[in-house]
C-alpha cells in the first residue's frame, strides 16, 4: 500500500498592534509524515503557514493530519483514511483548547 499526508489547521499568531489571532493555515501534503511534520514547522518559523495573513509572528498551530493509505486492484483505485490532530509551536494549554474549537472536524 502506499501513503499520502496532508495537513490543514488554524495557526495562532501575534497581531502588530497587540493580541492574538487565528487564522485557517495553507494545506500541506508530503509522501512521508516526516517530511510533512518538517514542512509544517518550516511554514510555521518562517511565517509562511498562515497563507497571508500577516501576523507579526506565528506562535503555533494546531493541524488535522489525513493519513491516505491506498492501493490499486483490477484497475480499481481503494484507500482508507486517518485522521489525527498535531499541536507545533509555542501553544499554552488554552491556546491549544482555543484552536481545537476553531478547527472544523
């Protein structure tokens, strides 16, 4: 069987005139949860997860994970789907209950 990941969350960010904000993250893919997890983190230092909003910087992110298992047989496309939740960054146990609330399951 082979394996696709993809990631979509809400980031959690400080605003430039004071607070803090959620904003729905980009979506990420990879072919390996570690290149997806290292992807995430990378969009998440460099500012680059929030998809544009603009954030004076980010503080974390909370991420639904799509594990996509899937095979071919008799010309015939199957697959299976998991679903877990990923916490990145700096979040505060409320922070991460706030961006839990925020995401759609």
């Amino acid at each position: 069987m082979d394996k696709q990941y993809k990631a979509s969350g809400m980031v959690l960010g400080n605003l430039w005139g004071g607070g803090k904000a959620s904003y729905p993250s980009k979506k990420l893919k990879a072919k390996t949860k570690k290149q997806l997890f290292h992807n995430i983190e990378n969009a998440l230092g460099n500012g680059d997860l929030d998809g544009g909003m603009g954030f004076q910087y980010l503080i974390g992110a909370v991420m639904r994970v799509e594990t996509t298992e899937y095979t071919i047989k008799d010309n015939k496309k199957y697959h299976r789907n998991d679903y877990e939740i990923e916490s990145f960054g700096n979040l505060t146990d409320s922070d991460h209950d706030f961006l839990l609330d925020c995401i759609e399951y």
